[in-house]
C-alpha cells in the first residue's frame, strides 16, 4: 500500500500498487495503482496485461502474489486456473530462511 501524494488527495487516503513482473529479465508488462482491492479489477487486469504478452505457452506462467484479498479472491482465481497459470501465495520453506 502506497500513501498517496498531496496533489489531490486528502490526508490519509491510501492506493494500491500492482506490478507484475518476470523476475528473469526484470520486465514489467503491466502495472496499476488503485484506490482500493476490488476483485474484478484486479482480474481484469490480469486478463489484460496476460492478452498483451500473448500467445504464451500453456503452463510457462506463473504469478507469486500476497495473500491480500483481491490476489486470493474467486474470480482471479477462476481467471487463473482458465488461463492455465500457476499461482503461489506463500514463501518458500528451506533451511536457511533467515532474512
């Protein structure tokens, strides 16, 4: 979460910050700042950003997300399984996970 700059917004309001990006080449195709979790726009998103990268393949795609409510929701998660994209939510567990 993001607190939003001066120019326009009132103190305290807060936006959200969704990046997506292939953590091998660093490349960001698709970002968005919104004001709140809203499911469907984040599925639409999602939809959107995956059109623009098209055609790939049927299970190379994968997207690591939090646990925030819209990233977890029924529709990305419906979106996501009709895509054929995998999906992750947690840290790995390994031996030395010490940060």
């Amino acid at each position: 979460m993001i607190k939003l700059a001066e120019s326009g917004a009132s103190s305290g309001d807060h936006a959200h910050l969704f990046v997506m990006l292939d953590i091998f080449s660093r490349y960001c195709p698709g970002w968005m700042v919104v004001e709140g979790q809203y499911a469907q726009v984040v599925r639409d998103w999602i939809e959107r950003v995956v059109a623009d990268q098209a055609p790939i393949p049927e299970g190379q795609l994968s997207i690591h997300a939090d646990r925030g409510a819209a990233m977890t929701s029924k529709p990305v998660s419906e979106l996501l399984a009709e895509l054929r994209i995998g999906q992750t939510h947690s840290r790995p567990h390994v031996s030395n996970d010490n940060p």
